[in-house]
C-alpha cells in the first residue's frame, strides 16, 4: 500500500495533477481523501486544495 499526497493554490491545478497520476498509474485505488483550506492575511484569503491517494501498485 503505498500513499501520493497533492497541494495546490486552485482547485483545477488539483484535478490536472490527480488526473495525471490518475491515468498513469499501475495500480489499484484503494480510496481518495480530499480537503480544502482557508487562511486569512490581512484582506486577502489563501485556499490549499489537497488531496491523498491511497492505493496498490501492480
């Protein structure tokens, strides 16, 4: 069982590198965990999309 963790500003860079993996990966996904953050400075708001994938490699 191995994991592959991904972090990005914008939640379409998250589904272009998961899809990337996605399609080619030699392996079975076992299950996706996915989480969003919100940090604020100042006026400004941060997002961090993440996700980890948990699967078996063939």
């Amino acid at each position: 069982m191995q994991v592959k963790l991904f972090d990005e500003a914008h939640e379409l860079d998250l589904e272009a590198s998961i899809n990337k993996f996605l399609k080619d990966l030699d392996g079975d996904i076992i299950d996706i965990k996915y989480q969003v953050a919100i940090g604020i400075s100042g006026e400004e708001q941060i997002y961090c999309f993440s996700a980890m994938i948990i699967y078996n490699k063939n």
